[in-house]
C-alpha cells in the first residue's frame, strides 16, 4: 500500500476507537424507553404540544413537536 492510504486507514481506525470508547455511538437496551414510546404508552390521546410538555415536564426528554407528530399524538 501506499503511505498516505495506510495512514488513512490509521485515522480511519482510530476514529472508530474514539467514538467507542466515549460512547457515542452506544446502543440502546431495551429497558431504554425512547419518546415516541412513551408517548403511545402515556399520552396518546394528547395533542403534540401537551405530550412535548408533559414529557419534559415528568420526563426531562425535550423533543420538538414536529417530532411528536410521526407518533400518533392527538389520533
């Protein structure tokens, strides 16, 4: 290979190591709830502004309500 290739695939590496060890690119388990989850669960029936609040009110999970509108909020 040449030098410049292989030095590439050491900072190619080595990013990869970075971001394993301070956990960004984690999974996650599945006790893990996510939002959306949440709310078909507890709020379902609520409309998307009121789950966004309830949910950064009891939760302390701050999502946009726009993202709220792919998860049956308010149907």
């Amino acid at each position: 290979m040449r030098q410049s290739a292989t030095s590439h695939l050491r900072r190619l590496a080595n990013t990869k190591l970075k971001r394993k060890a301070d956990g960004s690119q984690r999974r996650r388990g599945p006790s893990a709830l996510r939002p959306s989850d949440l709310v078909r669960a507890r709020y379902r029936y609520f409309g998307p502004t009121l789950a966004r609040e309830k949910l950064l009110e009891w939760h302390q999970i701050a999502v946009s309500t726009e993202t709220l509108l792919g998860t049956g909020c308010g149907r």
